[in-house]
C-alpha cells in the first residue's frame, strides 16, 4: 500500500504544482476557464497558489506523511470548490466527473491513512 501511495502522492503532486503554476502565470487558457467558470480575477492566482502548494505538501508528505495528510485535506477542499465552481457555470457533466474524480484521488490518502490507522 506504501508504494501505491507513493505513485499517487508524487503523480497528484506534480499535476497540481503545473496546475497552481499555471494560475500565478496566468497562462492565457487559464484564464479562459477562469472567466468561464465566473472565478473573480484576484481569486485565481490565489487559487493557483494554494494548489501549488498543497502539490508540494503531496509530494514532500512521502517523507512526512503528517504533511502529505494535510495537503492532501487542503486539495479535497480545494477540489469540493471546483466542482462546485463548474457545477455554478453549468459545465459539461465529463468536466465535473473529472474534477469529482480527482476529489477522490486527493482524498485516497485520507482513506488509506483511517483504514490503517497509520
């Protein structure tokens, strides 16, 4: 189960470091999504940030695993937000199954640490 939490942790965590980059530079599709899912302007590189850094708490959690469970608390907020955002902007069901689907991903960890009680 260590190993399968290691693939997750460092796959999630680099997907959501690119992804919360891509906020702060305010890459020009970003900013496409932004307006279309209604998210204020000053709101988005906030967003990037703490995607970014709830990646680096992913992927530094596989040394500290206390770190990687809370990071990986701050990205199931975070995704709960997104579904939300997408669910408010009427976006097609495959974009919020997505989001819904990475929800679960980012909250494996959580599962895994209760079923094992490490």
């Amino acid at each position: 189960m260590r190993t399968a939490l290691i693939v997750l942790s460092s796959v999630l965590g680099l997907l959501f470091v690119v992804t919360g980059g891509v906020k702060v530079l305010r890459v020009r599709q970003s900013l496409r999504i932004r307006e279309r899912l209604g998210v204020p302007p000053r709101l988005w590189p906030v967003i990037g940030c703490l995607e970014a850094a709830g990646g680096a708490g992913l992927l530094l959690g596989i040394a500290a695993p206390a770190l990687g469970l809370a990071a990986s608390l701050g990205l199931a907020a975070l995704m709960t937000g997104a579904v939300a955002a997408r669910l408010r902007a009427r976006e097609p069901a495959s974009a919020v199954a997505l989001d819904v689907t990475v929800f679960a991903l980012v909250a494996m960890p959580l599962v895994l640490h209760a079923a094992t009680g490490s």
